[in-house]
C-alpha cells in the first residue's frame, strides 16, 4: 500500500531525515514514535506531499507519489493534524465536513456527510459552529472532513494529547471501528499505552533516523532502545517487567497474571 | 497562603455558571494538584488565582479569594504577580522577548530592581531549570520542553512564593514532561507553594492534596490516597486514573493489600518484592 525507500529530506536549518525506508501493508497499523524532534513530523510531511522528499522514492498503491499533487495523494492518504484548530474554518460542522466532497464534486454529498457525522458521534452538532464545540469534539470534526473523503490510509498525530479520559475513548473506539473497516492506520503518539492498544507494530525514530522497526513487544521490552530514544515506559509497564510479565500496559491484565502467579 | 471563599463565576448572566460555590485552602510550602474532566472549571480557577478573572476577563463573579492573607480585589493583577506566577498550557502564550535573557529580565526591570540582582536572579532561575546554557539563546528556536522551562524561569526571577501550572506538560513528550514535574517537585521542596492543574493525574498523585473539580463544583478534596481510593468514580466522571494504582485497586478490593499503591517503589514494598528494587 505504502513504500518508502532511502528517503532523505533536509531542512534549512539542518535537521535531516536520513534514509529512511519502511513498507505499510493495507489493514496495518503501526505506530512511529520518537522525542520531539526525532523527525515524526517531518516524515509524515513528506508522506502526505506537505514537503518534497530530496532524495529517494516514496510509492503509494505502486505510484510514484512525487509526481502527485497534494491533493491527489489526499485521496489515499489522509492526515489529521495533532491541533484541530489548524484544520477547521467553516463555519458549521455540516460545511467543515461538505468542503472535501464538493471541492471534488462528489455524489451524494449529504448523504455522505451524515454518515461520517453518526460514525464519529457528532451529528446532533451538525448545524453548530465548529468552534462552540470541546477538544474533544472538535478533534472528531477534524477527523470526519478527512474521513469524509474516504482516505484508504489515515494518518493521526497525537490524536488523544490533551484529550481528558471520556473523549479519548470515545475516539479511539471511533478509530478501532476504522481499523476493522480495514483502514490503514499509521499513528504518531508519544503515549505508549495508546500505541500498544491501536497498533500491532512500531516504528521508531531517533534524530531523523529509523532506530527500529518491529513488533510492538520486542521494542518495548528493549530497555536499551527505548533509553536510546529517551521514552520512559509507564509506571505500570516498568512494574510489571519487575514481576516478570513482561510489558503490561492494562491494569486489568497486569492483575490477572498477578493472580495467578499468586493464588 | 491561598483561600478561596465560596467563590462563583459565570461568564455572562445568559450562561450557567462555570464554578459554584468553590471553597478551599492551600497552605504554604503545600503541593495542590487540581483534576478534573474538560469543562470543569479548572483552567478558569487558575485565572482567577491572580485576578485575571473578574479584573480582565469580566463576569458575573461573587466570593473572596485571598492570597497570602490579602483580598485580590483591593490589589492590582501584577501586585498579585509578585507573590503568585501563573504558567499556562502553551508557553508560547508567554515568551515574546528576542533572547533568553531578555525575557528573563523583563519581569524584574519593571519591578524596578537593580540590574546586578536581576543578573543573580537570572542565573539562579536558570540553574534551578537546568536551563544555564540557553542565557543567549532565541526562545522561538528552543524545543516545547525548553520554553515551557524558560517560562517557568521567567517566572522564577520575580521571586513568587506561589506557583500555578495549568496543564503545564500537555504538549510536550514524556520525558519533557517527567523533567518540568521534577522541576516543580524541586521548588516545592524548596519552599514554594505549588497548584498544579492536570487532567493527567499521574503527574499529581505526589502532591499533598488533590481537588476534584466536575461541572464547576468541588466532589472530592484530600490525599492523594483518598482520591485515588475512588478510582471508580473518577473514571464515572472522566478522569484518568494512573495504571498502577488502579492495578493496586484490584489488589485491594480482592483483599491481597491493605492499602492502594501510587508508585512502582511503594508497589515492590507493598508487594513484598522489595529485592527487586534494584530493577528500577
């Protein structure tokens, strides 16, 4: 679905992202992680054709995506950005959601539009203005005008930062029925609880550099890795390696192997 | 040192009331972490910490609120500066100056001190955020992490006795973040007064007391242990609750402990694992 071979890019100021390849297969889910300023960002800038690569290929469904405009690798790819308020100008939920599909003048728009607003639980704000509505809200606005458009791939950037515990489950039981859709799904998150519950693999990036690329209990039982790229496990994973279960991440889980090592 | 007396706000009479009737102390050298889900009311009680709300940011406002013993109303907002810093979610919201140094100065020059002490103050804000090297540094060029801790610094330099963060970390990565909390930890070990609000609670289960804000009134206030022992209904209203100690709330509620747990080392002792230690 996705290939990204030897990919360089280099920012005036300096920052290089250095040769970096990856494959994404349809229905995956991985998560890239990494510091700020590992270069996840940029990475996905290139991906999306926000920026142009320097060097390398980047190959989407087999199609040299740097002889496609934007717009068109919009069509395959779509990127919601970590801030909603960077994404959303219109001035109700109806027409943030419309603007994509009669841009490109698509059928049955409303018919469309309602059906993204019932899936991300927002079309009882269908007539309200984007910006009367909480974070957490907005962030499935931003997240509807980019499934509006029906990308095979979606791409999110710290979807839950910010978010307090009611709408953060609320959008991540969103993007699980995507993931079962059979949607691609590539995530950028520093919260490694998020990233084992949503992706079965990980990607991680160190000062514009993939540093590993596996399945998600290899990297996270690599102590050494995760130093090397200044992530610190949650208390309770730290906990549960000390006792021996490996790298658990739900408190439920955790009990359930403490009790039986116990009983 | 602050104390709030039934203290109400709306922002206009057509809308309800963002906070009723909220009473609560914090003594000096206290460590108050604030939680509660979006829409709570936190953010609002931190502006009305220093005055903000009502002097700036008008409304339907009733109650007192004192700070160090003194009625914010009979004082200007940066007369309440002195004593109480405020730091924001977004420190980008507070930087403006073109170096380093300059933003840490500006606070003190227009306290009217004199420019050797403001040099000293510059440098011990700086070494207390571990921030030394960046005196000659652009802030617009440091990483979220390094401005948040110089707008804590900027902050420092006019000496406050309290220090409120309103979900100081939410943009920053883990390690970022752990830093700015041993940060806060540090002055509040020094003396100083800290609130920190946080809809992350695993950033304030080492304060001395929480407060549990929902739809703009207090339902919880008390040690960290007596919150956290509610974990059901913090989840019931939205608040995330750290995985350890809701492991530990299993633990409890099935009788293997007599008490929750909010930290790995206090886990290894409660779980008689204590050898382990070494593993952290």
């Amino acid at each position: 679905m996705l290939k990204v071979e030897n990919l360089c890019y280099e920012y005036e100021s300096g920052f290089k992202l250095k040769n970096i390849n990856f494959e994404v297969k349809g229905g995956e889910s991985i998560g890239i992680i990494g510091e700020n300023g590992s270069g996840k960002t940029t990475l996905v800038k290139n991906l999306i054709g926000l920026l142009r690569l320097k060097s390398g290929r980047i190959l989407l469904n087999g199609e040299d995506a740097s002889k496609m405009s934007v717009a068109e690798i919009a069509r395959t790819i779509g990127f919601v950005f970590q801030n909603p308020d960077n994404q959303i100008f219109a001035s109700s939920v109806k027409e943030e959601v419309s603007f994509g599909p009669q841009n490109l003048k698509m059928d049955k728009i409303e018919e469309i539009v309602n059906d993204v607003l019932k899936k991300t639980d927002l079309f009882k704000y269908k007539e309200s203005h984007p910006f009367k509505l909480s974070g957490g809200e907005k962030q499935r606005l931003a997240l509807a005008s980019i499934l509006v458009m029906n990308p095979k791939i979606l791409v999110l950037d710290e979807p839950t930062s910010g978010l307090d515990l009611r709408n953060a489950r609320k959008l991540i039981e969103i993007v699980k029925n995507l993931q079962e859709e059979g949607r691609t799904l590539i995530l950028i998150s520093h919260d490694m609880e998020l990233v084992s519950d949503l992706c079965e693999r990980i990607i991680l990036m160190k000062s514009g550099e993939i540093i590993a690329d596996g399945g998600i209990k290899d990297i996270f039982d690599d102590s050494n890795l995760l130093e090397k790229t200044r992530l610190d496990l949650p208390e309770i994973a730290k906990l549960s390696k000390i006792l021996e279960f490996g790298v658990v991440f739900d408190p439920g889980e955790l009990y359930r192997k403490w009790r039986v090592s116990n009983d | 040192m602050i104390n709030f007396k039934e203290v109400s706000f709306r922002y206009s009479k057509n809308q309800g009331h963002v906070l009723r009737n909220i009473s609560f102390n914090v003594k000096k050298g206290e460590f108050l972490g604030i939680s509660g889900p979006s829409g709570s009311g936190k953010s609002t009680l931190c502006l009305m910490m220093n005055g903000i709300i009502p002097k700036t940011i008008e409304g339907e406002f009733s109650g007192e609120v004192y700070i160090d013993g003194e009625d914010i109303a009979e004082k200007e907002i940066y007369e309440t500066s002195e004593k109480l810093g405020l730091i924001l979610q977004n420190p980008e919201s507070q930087l403006f100056s073109m170096t380093v140094e300059e933003e840490l100065a500006f606070g003190p020059e227009n306290l009217g001190i004199k420019r050797e002490e403001i040099g000293d103050r510059i440098s011990w804000a700086l070494k207390l955020v571990g921030m030394e090297r960046f005196r000659e540094a652009f802030p617009h060029q440091l990483s979220g992490g390094e401005k948040q801790k110089i707008a804590i610094a900027s902050l420092l330099t006019m000496k406050p006795e309290i220090l409120v963060l309103d979900e100081p970390t939410s943009n920053l990565d883990p390690k970022s973040r752990i830093e700015i909390f041993k940060i806060v930890q540090k002055l509040n070990r020094k003396g100083m007064t800290v609130v920190v609000v946080e809809h992350e609670t695993n950033f304030i289960s080492s304060a001395d007391k929480i407060l549990i804000l929902n739809e703009g009134e207090i339902v919880r206030y008390g040690t960290p242990k007596e919150i956290f022992r509610e974990a059901d209904f913090l989840k019931e209203i939205g608040i995330r609750v750290p995985e350890i100690v809701e492991f530990s709330n299993y633990l409890l509620k099935e009788g293997y402990i007599d008490d929750i747990f909010l930290s790995v080392s206090e886990a290894l002792e409660v779980l008689n694992v204590e050898s382990r230690k070494s593993l952290l």
